[in-house]
C-alpha cells in the first residue's frame, strides 16, 4: 500500500502546498521517474506538474541521475545529497534513485500549468 506526502511547489507565487496521497490516489506515481510531466487529474488535482525530487523513508534524497528505484553508494562531488566543505573532495553517499517506489515517503514537485478557468 502505497503512502505519499507530495509538496506541490507553485514558481508563480512561491507558495506550496502537501497533498497526502493513500492507496488507490497514490498508485498513478509508482513507476514515475524524476523529470517527468504527470496529469493531476489521475490524482484528483488540477492542471500537470512535474516530478523535480524527494526522499525515502529514513531520509535517503532521490538523485536523477541514479537509476532505479533502490539505495546506492555513489561517489559525488556536489550535487544532491553531498555538500562538500573544501573544494575538489569528493564522498561516497548513500542515495535512492530516480523512480519513485513505495519505500519513498515525500515527493516534491512542480506545478506546470494551470487548467483552464472558464468565466
């Protein structure tokens, strides 16, 4: 059973907005990978937005460029889920990859445009 926290970020008014998503609302994400446009309405929500990231359970960020659904090691330099504190270091972390599973617990995303309003 599939249980998410999605962030929905709006880049208009800088606000956003979590939408807990169960069950049958939260299928449609399974098997999503990061970067790809998703229909809101599949969830019960207006207009489409796009999957930009999130985090696993215990905290592990999802990276777009590691494949898959499961934990690796990755030696990085910068980027998500590594900060170096001197130049040219770089590290070894344990990061998830860039589809979404249901070991995932929060999803961020960006809303892409909005439905039609009719007046």
């Amino acid at each position: 059973m599939a249980q998410f926290k999605l962030v929905l970020s709006d880049s208009k008014t800088g606000m956003s907005e979590v939408q807990e998503l169960k069950d049958s609302t939260a299928q449609p994400l399974l098997g999503r990978k990061i970067g790809e446009v998703v229909d809101a309405t599949l969830l019960g929500l207006t207009g489409k937005f796009k999957i930009t990231g999130g985090s696993d359970k215990a905290g592990f960020p999802m990276r777009g460029d590691v494949s898959g659904g499961g934990k690796n090691y990755v030696l990085m330099s910068a980027g998500i889920g590594y900060k170096s504190k001197e130049s040219g270091s770089k590290k070894r972390r344990l990061v998830r990859g860039n589809t979404v599973t249901e070991e995932i617990y929060q999803v961020n995303a960006k809303k892409m445009e909005e439905a039609a309003k009719s007046s």
